[in-house]
C-alpha cells in the first residue's frame, strides 16, 4: 500500500491522555510522545476500520507498550503490540511497507494528516462518538528553517479550528502521520495559536534515519524483520515536483486487485535482486566517480535484447544509489518539467526507461541540466533496446556528457547465475503463496492452463530440483521467472503433468503461454465481477486493443502507437464518454503482454 492509508489510523488513550497514531507495521504504532506515558507502560488502541462499505472507529481495544520514546524533544514515540497482528492488517495478503521520507528543496509541498481532533467529537444521543479530521495544506520547508529546530510546518487549507477557551480545539490531533504524497514525513506534535491554521510536525528524520536515534532505528527495523541493530532506516527524498519520479521498486496493489503475472514485475522487486553483480558494480562506480568534465552532469546507455533485465539492473542501480542518500528513480514518461530536480542540492540518478522511444524527453532533461549546471552530481541513464539515430543525436549534441565508447550491451543472463536466479524466484513466490493462500482469489487458486493443456507442458514437478536451465532461452529473466512461478504453482497445487515424453512445443514458447494464460484467467474473472459478456475470444480481443492508443493520439517518435496512459495498471473497467462500460484488464500487469511477445519473437 502507498500513501496514507486510513485503515492504520489508530485512535490512542492513555492515563487520561489522548492522541492518534499511525501503524508502521500490524504491531507497532509511531505517535506523539506527550500523547503516552514513559517507556514500558501500557496504551490502549482502537483501529479506524473499514465496515460495510464505510469507515467506523473499532470497538475492540487493544493494548500496547511504549517501546521507545523521545526526550521532550523529539516528540515522538513508538508503541509495541502485546499481541500479534491485533488488528488483523494482513488478513488479505502481506502489507505493503509505509514508506519514509525525509523533505529537501525548497518549495512547498502538499500534505495531509489524518487523525482525531477534539473538534471532531459529536454527541450521538448519550454517546459521545470520536470522528476524523482529514487534514490537507502544504509544508513550507523554508519557515522556521533551521537545523536545531527541526520542525515541519503545515499550513491548513482545509478549515482550521475557532479559538476556544482552554484546551486547543486541536487536541488528539497529536500523534498523527504526516503524508506528503507517498511519503510518511513527520508526526503532529502542536498546532500553533499565534498563526491560525498551522500545525507543527516532527519529521520523521529526526526519529529515523542517519540523524534518528539507534534505538528508534532498531525498533522498526526489529518490526520489519531485519537483524542488524546497526543498519540505518532508509528515507526518501521528498521534495515539490518529486512526482517525475518513480521509486526504484513499488509495492503490490491490495491483495483482490493484483494478478500473479504482477510477480513478474521488476517494478514491484517480489524477487530478489540476483546476478549482474559485476554490472552493478560498475554502474555504482560511474555513478560515484567525480569527473569535472561535464560538470558533475553524465549520460550512459544502457543497451540489451528483451527481457535480459536491463530495466531491473537499472531499478537495482537506483535502490542501491538511494541507499547512499541520492534522489534516484525511474523518470515518469509523462513529465517534462525537470528544473525542480535538476536544482536539488543532492546527487540525483534519472533512469530513462525505453528512452528510444522517449527521445525527446530525453533531450528536455538534458538541456535542463546544462542550461542549470550543478556542483552536485546528476547521472542519467538511458536504457534502450539498442543506439540507433536518437543516440547519435544525444552523442553529438550532449558529446562533453557522455562515455568515449558506449559499454557492451548487456548479455544474456550467463548460466552461472541462473540457478541461483531461479532459486531466488522460486523462494519469493512460495513465500508469498503461503502468507496470502488463506485468503487467495478462487480464480488465482485455479490452474491456468485452459484444461491443464499449459501446465501439462510448462510444469515440472518440484521432486526433479532446478531444472535445466542451460538452454539459450534461459538466458532470459523472464523465462527464469516464469519457469518458478509454474513450479511455485504446481507443489501449492497439487498439479502434476499428465503426459510423458517430450512437449508438444517447445519449452519457452509453453512458459510464455503459460504466463499469458494465468493473466487472461484474471481479466475473465474481472470482467464476470462486472456482468460483461463471458466471450473469451472477444474479452481477449478487447484487452489487447485497450493497451494501445486511442485511435486519435500521437504516435510516438517510433511511429508506435502509444499505450494508453495508464491502462495497463488499470484496476476497474472505466467508461467511456458516452457513459458505457470501456473493459479494460483490472488486475492485468502494464506491459507484460507486450514482454512476453517481444520474448518470443526475440527468439
């Protein structure tokens, strides 16, 4: 899950105190240090839960104990459940990871809070019943900038509170998460009388982090499953304009909108980072390599065949560069604005995914930085299929910035690194098969091949170990990947191949259908949820239409048309002008149609 979620709003009651908390993970709880009492004493939490169809505070308590807690200053605390997942969060599958964010820059950013304000306390009856507040305005990193304040300031959009005698009409608002997009940045500590509509947040950089305690530190990293106590939360960076930007890895959609083809996605990183060590490698050197002949600024391509793993290499590269505190991401292929980035005064990495066939985009970004200049390094890598005329024209144009010789282009997967690539996969896919089969789909449950024809030929049976994975084909991630979701598949389902002797086609092409099968499986059962037509035929026909353009849009600088923005992460099936029901693949995986054909015919 990204961005605040409200179903781990917690409302908090302690000794007469009362404040709000956020849940970091199913059992711990990060809120406001003056909203509890000193460490190892008790609280009791309500959840802000979802029911029937609509939101409601829980009537279930539930105790934690303070775990850590900040002097007066900082202001925090983290809270330690008695019990395992109280609050049963990971009932529809494992949750994803709140994200942290640390603001740099200096423009205003959006922001909002969600929590229990004394003002939202209505009188039902006899009853006295606790609503929530969302609060929208933008943080203003320039006011009250100063290191040894360490102080976030929220400017309020949304309506501010009338003054009242004695206590603030603000009160149990203490304690909330501060978002700022798909970042946790700060927890409300005050509201400020002397300005109305503000309230004061303590970023969450001052809890975790380099400049964050150990032992706060420790805590979440202990609740996430970690076992180094050294280690050093990660925050993002977070800064206005950050949305050009994608993170090197996202979490899973909710649990009823994903398709397993989703597990293959580099983008969502289920699988473990495997091989291209020395590639890696190399790249982390570029990147960190002073060189004042472009003035901090470089390009690189980064070329390959489909499906080799050049876009997850280079989602590796921005984990690994935003982990030694960089701005590193994938660029949005819908923006074009880059002077906010190109002003940040921190080392930036940009990925320029299929940037042949964003070329002009390209040459935005590159002319924004050289018309800026930085002191600060910017790397921008270029991944394509391969050169070709749009890389002549970046070499000509932008010659200081680039590499005397472009490097190779990225091999085949050596057979070295298969089996542990493979292995990898296979773990990823049993693990989260086994966390989230209690509450599995029925149509993710099935087998995907149309009766048993695709897994009778793509299937092994786990008893034969790895399999082989020598062949040529194998030299593809993808292939590895769906070779161990088939056999994560069979040993869960009991499925055993039917046939003996060879298959009837050869082993990839049987992978790839299979891969294709369980994604059209998915789009059948979405479409029956909204009582369309049951036509495979057409279904599938209308799936492969919906991820092209419009037939009145630009095509692109390839003479490709365009997928439609946004469709292949399409969760619903939208309508049209006229009103009527446009199917597209709720649940299906952007792009990966498309991969699996280009795997074939690459071929």
């Amino acid at each position: 899950m990204t961005g605040l979620d409200a179903e781990r709003l917690v409302s908090l009651s302690a000794n007469g105190r009362r404040g709000s908390g956020y849940l970091l993970t199913p059992e711990l709880i990060l809120t406001a240090g003056h909203c509890v009492g000193p460490k190892g004493s008790e609280v009791t939490a309500r959840a802000y839960a979802r029911h029937e169809g609509s939101y409601d505070l829980s009537e279930e308590r539930h105790t934690f104990r303070v775990a850590v807690r900040g002097d007066e200053e900082p202001d925090y605390a983290l809270l330690e459940s008695t019990a395992d997942d109280p609050f049963r969060t990971a009932r529809d599958g494992p949750s994803g990871e709140v994200r942290l964010g640390r603001l740099i820059g200096e423009g205003a950013v959006a922001a909002q809070a969600l929590g229990f304000p004394k003002s939202g306390v209505q009188q039902a009856g006899t009853r006295q019943l606790v609503t929530p507040e969302d609060v929208r305005g933008r943080v203003l990193p320039l006011t009250g900038a100063r290191r040894e304040v360490r102080r976030l300031n929220l400017q309020i959009r949304t309506g501010s509170s009338p003054l009242a005698r004695g206590a603030s009409l603000w009160s149990g608002m203490s304690g909330a998460a501060l978002f700022s997009g798909d970042h946790l940045i700060g927890v409300i500590t005050e509201d400020r009388a002397t300005i109305e509509g503000r309230l004061i947040a303590l970023p969450v950089s001052a809890v975790f982090g380099d400049d964050g305690p150990a032992e706060a530190n420790a805590c979440l990293l202990a609740a996430r499953g970690g076992t180094a106590p050294e280690e050093r939360v990660t925050l993002a960076p977070v800064w206005a304009g950050g949305e050009i930007l994608k993170p090197a890895y996202s979490p899973l959609p909710p649990r009823d909108q994903w398709s397993e083809a989703d597990l293959l996605e580099s983008r969502h990183g289920v699988v473990p980072f495997r091989g291209r060590t020395q590639q890696l490698r190399a790249l982390v050197d570029w990147c960190e390599h002073e060189d004042d002949g472009g003035g901090g600024q470089r390009i690189r391509l980064l070329t390959g065949g489909s499906t080799v793993g050049k876009t997850r290499l280079a989602r590796e590269l921005c984990r690994t560069m935003a982990g030694r505190g960089w701005v590193a991401g994938v660029v949005d292929p819908l923006h074009v604005d880059f002077s906010g980035v190109c002003a940040l005064p921190e080392g930036r990495l940009l990925v320029v995914d299929d940037a042949d066939a964003h070329a002009g985009q390209l040459h935005v970004l590159l002319a924004e930085a050289t018309e800026r200049g930085s002191r600060h390094p910017l790397r921008v890598l270029a991944v394509a299929h391969r050169g070709g005329p749009w890389w002549d024209a970046v070499r000509r144009r932008y010659e200081a910035l680039v590499d005397a010789e472009d490097p190779a282009p990225l091999a085949p997967l050596p057979e070295a690194d298969r089996e542990d690539v493979y292995r990898a996969a296979y773990a990823a896919f049993r693990g989260w098969y086994d966390e989230s089969d209690s509450n599995a789909d029925a149509t993710v449950r099935a087998g995907a091949g149309a009766e048993g024809a695709t897994s009778t030929d793509a299937a092994a049976p786990a008893a034969t170990g790895v399999p082989g994975l020598d062949e040529p084909d194998f030299g593809s991630y993808l292939l590895i990947l769906i070779q161990a979701l088939v056999d994560a598949r069979t040993l869960l389902h009991k499925t055993h191949s039917a046939t003996a002797g060879p298959p009837t086609r050869s082993r990839a092409n049987a992978l790839l259908d299979y891969a294709l099968d369980v994604e059209r499986q998915r789009w059948q059962a979405s479409a029956e949820r909204q009582r369309l037509p049951h036509d495979p035929v057409l279904l599938e026909r209308i799936v492969a239409v919906s991820g092209l353009a419009w037939p009145t849009a630009r095509r692109t600088g390839s003479g490709r048309p365009r997928r439609r923005a946004g469709c292949g992460s399409c969760r619903t099936w939208p309508t049209n002008r006229s009103g009527s029901r446009v199917p597209s693949p709720a649940g299906s995986t952007r792009n990966f149609p498309e991969k699996a054909t280009c795997a074939r015919s690459s071929r």
